[in-house]
C-alpha cells in the first residue's frame, strides 16, 4: 500500500512540477511588440488573403497578436482544445490539465472569477474569457494545448457588413417559400408520392426493391424541422413509410450574448433543415407529397444553428454539441450535416472526431457560395478525412458542378441536382401540404446520406467501412478518385444488389 500511493505521489510531483516549470514565465517579461488590436476589416481581409490564394486559413498558423485580436473581436472569448486527445475519456488527467490552464489565465490575468464559461464534458475543450494578449501568449506556449482560437469571431457577420450588404435569406440558406412542382419534375409512385426526377438518374426507385432504409437512424444536424409539416412530424409513417420514428432536438441558443443559456427548441425557424430531413427521409405517402431517399429510415433532428453559416459562438456550440450527442446514441449509423465554414473551427472538428470514433458514416457538404465565398474550395467540415464531402452537379453529368457548388479534392460523392431548366429537386415545404424545391451541396449531402441508408439497410452487420466501399464502388469513377468529384456519381440500385 505504500508503495502505491509513494508511486502515485511521485506522479503527481511530476506532473506538478512539469505544470509549475511552464508558468515560470513571469507576465512582465513578456515582450509585446504590437499593443493594439486589428480592426475586425483587418482580420477578415488577411483570412480571405490567405483562401484566394488557394490556402486554408488557420488560427493555429496565425501569430499570437492575430489570434488574440480575433478573440477581442468576439466578445473576448477563446475556445481552448487540449491533451494528446479529443476525447475526455481517453485523457486521465484531463481535469489537472483544465485547472493547469485556468491556472496560466488567472496569473496573467490577475483575476480568479469569470475565466471558465464551459467546460465540454466528453471533449478535451474549454471556452474562456481572455482580455490580455500576454495570458494568449503564454497559453500559446503551453505543450499541453492542441488550439486556442476566437470562440466568437463572427466572420460572415463582418463580410456582410463590410461588403454593405444587409443579411438574407440567400447567404444564409433560409427561405419559407412554397412551389408548385413542375409536372416533368418528378414521377408518381404508390400510393401517391412524388418521387424527384434524380432518383431516376442514380436509380434510386429501382433500389427501392431491396432496401427503403428500414432499421437505420440517420442524425441531422442543422436547423431543426418545421413543426407546421405533419409528414416530419404526427404522419412521419403515412402511406408505404412504417414502424419508424423521427426525433427532434434543439441544442441552440438563440442570442446574440456568448453567455446566455438555454436551447429555444427542436422547430425549424429557417426552412434550410425541413428541406434536408425531406430529401433524405420524408415518407412514401398518400398526399401526393414529394418521397425521401430513405423513406423507411428513422430520424433524429438536432436544432444545432440558426442557419447553415456557422457563425458565433452559439451556433459553433451548437454543433459540436450535435455531434457528440448523435455519437453517444447507439442507434445513428449516419450523420449528415449541409452546414459549415470557410476555415476550420477546433470544437466542431474534435466534435466530428468524437462521433467519427463511435463508428458513425458522416456526410458534410463540399460547399455552396453566398455572394461573398465565390473564392472558397470545399468548406469546413467536409475537409477533413472523418467526413465524405458531397457536392451537387448537373443533370446527367458527373463533373459539372452546380452554378453555386464548390468542388475540390475533398469531394468524395457527386449527386444530380441541377436541370438544364434550372429546376433542383422537390421537397416538403416547411409549410405542410405544400412543396418546394431545394439545390446546392446541400441536397446533395443529405440525398446521399439516405443513400447511405439504403446500403446499410440493406446489410445491417455491416461496417461504416464495408458500407462506404460499396458506394465508392457503385460510383461513377471507382476505383480511381476524379481530381475535382471525388468517386462520382452513385448508382444506388448497384449499391444494393
């Protein structure tokens, strides 16, 4: 017994000894040599500088008065990843890191109350309150810390009111509208859906004679669904759609203050995630309604944003908090998201990492431009290797993007969304017994999740492996990657036989 706790004691020496060696550094010594902020212009125009050059931007890369700048640009707040690993559980000393960190922040603050304003409780990450370019830069110095980044920078907000143009529904993927569909823009399928005219073109109603999607849960994270549309809703099983359950969440906070609490709700108050919950699943009905890829598939809603850029604190929050909530539930084999950014955002990257360790297949769109992110590649999260990046093309094409998609290396899968008439695909409005239509990577990302959904339905012991090689090789280009469209097209009824 002695022995146990001297070793314990030795290791908590060391690793208090090695804590006490990084703060040596006394706040005086220090050297500043730029005490003034940037302007919030200035950032934006030095992150766009860095993408049109075909380069992603990073806070990681950025020197310590840039980083500190962006964090007093936004409200002060940091957000601080930290240990070998993303994940809490895998870190044992987890907590004497956090108060390791506190601690640096206290003494170069000179102050003791109101640092912490979270501390995530599956993820190494923390948000903080940071006012002095000194605690950034010895934080900075800390061996311990994976990133320390602006955890309220609002960089579409600012592009918006630099450019001079007022906050729409086009740059933020919202729109309440309701259209009558085109008659050659769909076919009907009993017992009185309309099927979309792409499901033709990746044989998606051919596929249906082998799987519709039963037994699998798919979890969306975006802007919740609308609580006007019964068939997402009381009628989620009308017509040939059975024994399934969607479930709607909110993990959002609607303020514009980092320190408010309180989610306001699963119901969709954009119109942007009513249409990807249609696209993906909406049922086979009897309303002459338009059907979903997986119409036999249950669903769970996160309300993580309130529109599909990323942008603040409580949307980012939001976010990571979906992702490692759709981790943690056993049932979700997939998950996809028609949300991002144009750099990366370190909670939300370790957020996808926790849920891509539980096994999860996670679909992320490549990207689809508002007026002032013509320039960008593919989009944050869809960059990185846990996710598949999904772009939309047009009509009988798989390598022709659509006017507003973006494509790159990333892209993993192309789906058709685009008509030579300009017509994309028909959905359920947010409005119920209405219709409407919906385009860009956004679709295309939840079409394919739903696709994803037929396969694993189709081979419930499969992997997230086996499942994802089926589709590649189903795909237009397989077994090699197109530079700019990844594996391609997917003809879903191959994928299922």
């Amino acid at each position: 017994m002695k022995t146990k706790v001297f070793c314990m004691l030795v290791a908590f020496l060391a690793f208090t000894s090695c804590s006490q060696d990084e703060l040596q550094t006394n706040p005086a010594e220090i050297q500043i040599t730029q005490t003034d902020p940037l302007t919030a212009k200035q950032i934006n125009e030095k992150i766009n500088e860095t993408i049109k050059t075909g380069k992603r931007f990073s806070w990681k890369e950025s020197s310590d008065h840039f980083v500190w700048s962006g964090i007093f640009q936004g409200n002060k707040l940091a957000s601080i990843g930290f240990g070998n690993s993303f994940d809490r559980s895998e870190t044992p000393d987890s907590k004497e890191i956090e108060n390791m960190i506190l601690q640096t922040i206290e003494k170069y603050e000179g102050k003791k109350d109101r640092i912490l304003l979270s501390s995530d409780e599956f993820l190494n990450q923390i948000d903080v309150v940071l006012e002095k370019q000194e605690t950034v830069i010895a934080l900075r110095k800390l061996k311990q810390i994976r990133y320390l980044e602006p955890a309220d920078y609002r960089y579409f907000e600012n592009e918006n009111k630099f450019s001079g143009a007022a906050k729409s529904s086009s740059s933020s993927g919202c729109g309440y509208e309701s259209l009558a569909l085109n008659a050659a823009d769909y076919t009907t399928v009993t017992p009185n859906a309309k099927a979309p005219w792409s499901f033709a073109k990746h044989n998606i109603t051919n596929a249906w004679s082998y799987s519709t999607g039963a037994g699998v849960t798919i979890g969306l994270i975006d802007s919740g669904v609308s609580s006007n549309q019964s068939l997402l809703g009381s009628s989620f099983n009308n017509g040939n759609s059975s024994g399934r359950t969607i479930s709607k969440n909110g993990v959002y906070v609607d303020s514009v203050w980092p320190w408010s609490t309180g989610f306001d709700g699963s119901d969709d108050k954009c119109g942007h995630g009513t249409s990807m919950a249609s696209a993906m699943a909406a049922p086979r009905n009897n309303q002459g309604q338009p059907v979903g890829v997986a119409y036999n598939a249950n669903l769970i809603s996160y309300r993580a944003a309130s529109n599909v850029v990323l942008d603040g604190y409580h949307e980012q929050n939001g976010v990571k908090t979906a992702f490692t909530n759709l981790g943690n539930t056993a049932s979700v084999k997939i998950i996809s998201m028609s949300m991002g950014h144009v750099f990366s955002v370190g909670k939300i990257e370790d957020g996808v990492k926790y849920a891509y360790s539980k096994g999860k297949l996670i679909f992320c769109a490549g990207g689809t431009s508002t007026s002032f992110t013509t320039f960008v590649g593919v989009i944050f999260p869809a960059w990185m290797p846990e996710t598949q990046a999904v772009t939309g093309v047009k009509e009988n094409t798989s390598n022709q993007k659509c006017d507003v998609c973006h494509s790159g290396e990333e892209i993993d899968f192309t789906y058709q969304m685009e008509r030579a008439s300009g017509s994309n695909i028909p959905v359920l409005s947010y409005y119920n017994g209405q219709t409407d239509y919906v385009g860009g990577s956004s679709v295309a990302t939840a079409s394919s999740a739903g696709i994803a959904a037929l396969v694993w339905s189709k081979n419930p012991s499969w992997t997230r492996d086996q499942v994802l090689n089926r589709m590649r090789q189903s795909a237009t280009y397989y077994p090699a990657k197109n530079a700019d469209y990844g594996y391609g097209n997917i003809n879903v009824l191959q994928a299922v036989q």
